[in-house]
C-alpha cells in the first residue's frame, strides 16, 4: 500500500485576495484494489473512508 499526501491551496473566487488552504488529506493506494483504498482527510473537516467492497469491470 502507498501513501499519497493531497494539500490544495488557492484563491478560487476571489482574485487578488491571499491564497489559502482548501484541503488537506492522505489516500492510500493498493495494489490490485485501486485508487481511494482508504482516505484519511485532515483539513477543513475531519473525516476518514475506508474501501468495503470491489468489483472487476
């Protein structure tokens, strides 16, 4: 399983005015299971996921 650390910053709507953190979060990515495996988001709201089920195309 990989780690991948996601922290977004920008100024989306307002030009000019000051860039600011919109998102901070980890996604764990398993080999065989895909992207999402499990989400852990720290930032602006606590919250975490985790994969129950999976399915072939």
């Amino acid at each position: 399983m990989a780690r991948q650390r996601d922290v977004l910053h920008d100024n989306n709507g307002s030009p000019g005015k000051p860039i600011v953190k919109r998102l901070e979060r980890d996604q764990y990515i398993a080999r065989g299971k895909g992207m999402a495996f499990k989400i852990h988001q720290y930032f602006p709201q606590e919250w975490k996921s985790e994969a129950r089920s999976y399915w072939t195309w």
